[in-house]
C-alpha cells in the first residue's frame, strides 16, 4: 500500500489532482499494483481525503498512549516531534498523522512507512512542500518502480 501512495505522490502533483474511485483503481492496476493494494490505498485515502484535524490541540505536552507507542517503531515519535517543534506540522497536523498511521493495515509502522505518511498528510492538506523536507521522507521510502 506504501508503494501506491509514494506512486500518487510522485505522479500528481497536487492531491485533489489524482483520479477518484474506480478510474484511479483501473490506472493503479495497469501500472502493475496488486488488487488488493489498491482497494487498501484507495480506501485509506478515501479517510484521509474526509479527515479533518482536530480543531483545538492542547499546547500543553503531548504524551503518546501505549498503543500509539507500540505500533509506531523506535524513531517515529521522535520525527514527529522535531517536525513539530521545527514548525513544519501544527498540533493538529499532528494528531491526523497519528490518526492514519495508526490506521495502516499490519502489526506495526516502521520509520520509512510513517514517513511516507507524514508526506501524504501534508500533501492532502495541500500544504507547502519543501524539497528538501520531500527527498527526507521519500529517502526510505520503497521505490514503487521496484515493485512491478
């Protein structure tokens, strides 16, 4: 599913630019992705497309929950922080990214899928992308050209 979304990324240049439903599976598919790759990513972006961040986040401390703690591998946490306090995400922004990497199909999200992420957040959210913060979360990311 990871690959799809770098593959929407790297394709479109803008969220509300990408194809909907059925037209976007058909693509998808000729590209080479699995089915159900696809219905998966098509449904996740489907609630990333209707969420919307909190509206009011504390600007106390944020503390992680357990389950957020163990789902998100060593070093996720910790980059959403220094992306927090490096002004690139607000408190909201936050929570969202919490909200669809806690949502990802399987055990637990490693730093390279939460990265990923992080960058399709942003990018619904039509935010300004810096090409540098861009090449960080995409530098680990799988290459979707491998994957055919």
């Amino acid at each position: 599913m990871i690959d799809i979304l770098v593959y929407l990324f790297e394709n479109y240049s803008d969220f509300p630019a990408h194809p909907e439903g059925g037209s976007l599976a058909r693509k998808l598919s000729a590209v080479g992705f699995d089915e159900l790759e696809i219905g998966a990513a098509l449904e996740w972006l489907a609630v990333l497309r209707q969420s919307s961040a909190p509206a009011f986040v504390s600007q106390g401390m944020r503390v992680f929950t357990e389950a957020e703690q163990e789902q998100l591998e060593e070093g996720c946490l910790d980059f959403l922080v220094f992306l927090e306090r490096a002004g690139r995400v607000t408190g909201p922004v936050r929570e969202l990214i919490l909200d669809r990497a806690l949502d990802l199909p399987g055990q637990s999200v490693s730093l390279e899928r939460f990265k990923v992420i992080v960058l399709m957040v942003l990018w619904s959210r039509e935010q300004e992308l810096d090409p540098l913060i861009v090449e960080e979360l995409l530098s680990d990311a799988v290459d979707p050209a491998a994957c055919h």
